[in-house]
C-alpha cells in the first residue's frame, strides 16, 4: 500500500507549566497511522500528552514552503524547528476533538475558537420529537458517552452505521439484536473502544422503547438524543447541567461549518475486519445502500 503524507499541527505537554504547539509531516499507511509515528517522533522532542489540533493530506513534500528546512526525526516524521510555547494551565485553551476527526487547515466559515463543550436542546417538532446535541472534548468522551447510556431507562437496542466516506463504500446498517441492557452496551463499547467511540467513520446508536428514543454518538463524535417522551428529553438536560455542562444557543461543532476529515487510529480493525468482528459478536446486517 502506498504511503500517505500528512501534515500536522500538535500541541503537548513540555513540563507542568508549559505546552508547546510543533508542525509536522508524516508518512503513514492512513492519518491515523501517520498520526501515531508523529507523537511517537514528538515524545522526543518534550511533546508529551499530544493532542492533534490540525490535519492535512499533502501530495508531496514540495507543496511544503521553506521544505529544506524540516528536521528529520525519523524514518517516516519531519518537523520545523520552530516551536510555540504556551501556559498549559490556560482555561482558555481551544477545543480538543475527539479521536477520529480533526480539523482540516483549510479556511472555514466559523472561527475554531466558537467550537466549545456544551449542548443545544430543540423544542418538539412537528413528528413530536424533541432533539438534544452535545459537544464533548477529547478527554471526556468515553465517560460521558456511556454515562448518558445510564441516563435511559432501558435499553432495548443497539444499531452500527457503518458511513460511506470509510473507503467510500456503502453504507451498511447492523444491529444486535441481543443488546437488551445497558451493560451489553457499555461492555462492547468498552472493549471495542478503538473500533468504535475512536472511529471516525462509523456511529452507534442506543434505541429505547420509552419515547420511541434514540441516543447516538455520530462519526463527528457528536452525542445526540432524539425522543417523543418530554419526561426524558428534560431529565437527560438537567443530567447534562449536572455533569457541569452549560446549554446554548451558540452551538458550533466540526459537522457544521468547519473542513474537518475522519480517521481511525493506527491499532483498529480495517472495514472489512470490523464486520467480521460484529459477526462474531452476532451483529445482523440489517441494511445496505449507495448514499
């Protein structure tokens, strides 16, 4: 397989008090592979934590401006030489994506700094469906994900999309019908957690019966809730409040209004290991479609 060329923009963690902020290009099966050669190469020069901020697929190191001037830190990483400081314990810092998109650097419609972590609530539409939409950074997504499964009164179903931009591909629909409780959700999620809430290119959704109600985490890492019972859509707002999430208005994230690509890290399953890891977890495919 042909290598890919990526450049990135990362931040990390020199020392208590201090981040830097580093270009780098990087070569790489995929992003995601590209992605972990960088911040291996990084821990090298004091990057440490990193987080990608940043991403663009180059065809070749000649559209780099000044490209004699990298630094060479592996077989596969280059960098400036140039790096950012910045206070590490800034409450201002910007906003950390989770695992599996990013933003691209192309000039977007929004300001980045917009994108922050809070939630939307929409009144009843004219289906009866009240809607829910929230923001969550990169450090917190496993946990508030599954806590807002707990937020459901059960669980009476769970459903994979696999999206057409993985290998631009179908779309296929799989769904497990044994998922009947909230801990044969959380326990999948857990264990396929770099084949799932870190995979750019698929999303997963939580069904109850009560409100006819669907939760879903989309392939823009985006928690939604969708629901008829208004009981439910108002005890999920006052959990969300409680877990210190604040409700607005302003809602930006990286689906609306930003370029931004998927990915998947470098230790995930490919697409077609990904179903054959649902067929033997007795996943059934439901459906398939050319968007």
């Amino acid at each position: 397989m042909t290598k890919e060329l990526w450049y990135f923009l990362i931040n990390g963690q020199a020392d208590e008090a201090t981040g830097l902020y580093g270009n780098f290009y990087a070569y790489g099966q995929h992003l995601g592979d590209a992605l972990k050669n960088t911040f291996d190469a990084a821990k090298l020069q004091s990057f440490n934590n990193s987080n990608l901020i940043e991403a663009s697929k180059l065809d070749n190191f000649a559209l780099i401006e000044n490209g004699e001037e990298l630094v060479q830190l592996s077989d596969t990483v280059h960098m400036r030489p140039t790096t950012h400081s910045f206070p590490f314990d800034d409450p201002d810092k910007e906003f950390y994506p989770p695992v599996g998109i990013v933003k691209a650097t192309e000039e977007d419609e929004y300001d980045y700094d917009l994108i922050a972590e809070n939630f939307v609530a929409y009144g009843q539409n004219e289906k009866g469906i009240f809607e829910l939409e929230l923001v969550v950074g990169k450090d917190r997504l496993k946990e508030i994900f599954s806590r807002t499964i707990g937020f459901l009164p059960a669980v009476d179903g769970f459903w994979i999309y696999i999206q057409p931009h993985w290998d631009d591909d179908k779309t296929e629909l799989w769904v497990a019908k044994h998922f009947i409780a909230t801990e044969h959700v959380t326990t999948f999620l857990e264990q396929q957690q770099c084949n799932t809430l870190d995979n750019g290119y698929i999303k997963v959704i939580v069904h109850s019966l009560t409100g006819e109600t669907n939760l879903t985490l989309d392939d823009h890492k985006k928690i939604q809730l969708h629901t008829k019972d208004e009981d439910l859509f108002r005890h999920f707002i006052g959990q969300l409040k409680d877990s210190g999430y604040e409700q607005t208005r302003d809602f930006y994230n990286l689906e609306d209004g930003f370029h931004h690509w998927h990915y998947r890290p470098v230790d995930s399953l490919t697409r077609p290991e990904f179903k054959t890891m649902l067929e033997k977890n007795n996943f059934e495919l439901l459906d398939t479609w050319d968007e």
